[in-house]
C-alpha cells in the first residue's frame, strides 16, 4: 500500500514538474515573442531571430538561477530540522 502511494505522488509530482515545464516556456515564448516581433509577417527577420534567441536564454538563465537558490535553501531547510 506504501509502496502505491509512493508511486502515485511521484507520478503527480512529475505532471506537474511538466505542467510547470509547459507553462514556463509558453510565458517566455509569448513575452520575447511580444517583445522581440513588432511587426508580425509571414516569417523572421535575423534580428527578431537573435532578439529571440536572447530572450529565451535569459529568461532559461534565470529560471536556473532561481531553481538553483531554491533547491539549496530547501536543502538547507532540511538540515536544520
């Protein structure tokens, strides 16, 4: 019975890491998209390609950084207790 409701948290935990996953990049997509394509056309310039580019990597730069800090304070929460 342990055993099935382990099992049944970590598969939820995993959805909603992809869920989570899913929702980052449709935020960052739609605000570099905002910010980045000021006249929509049927394809990109190089310099909306680049701008894109850099958006993305800054936004993923700081997901990481953020991720980052927070796994290590709730390591460090875990320590303490």
């Amino acid at each position: 019975m342990a055993a099935r409701k382990d099992a049944v948290i970590k598969s939820i935990r995993s959805e909603m890491a992809l869920a989570n996953a899913q929702e980052l990049m449709n935020k960052t997509n739609e605000k570099c998209f905002a910010k980045c394509v000021t006249k929509p056309s049927t394809s990109l310039s190089g310099s909306e390609e680049t701008c894109l580019a850099r958006c993305l990597d800054r936004y993923m730069e700081a997901f990481n950084i953020v991720s980052r800090s927070y796994i290590s304070r709730i390591s460090k929460e875990r320590l303490e207790h």
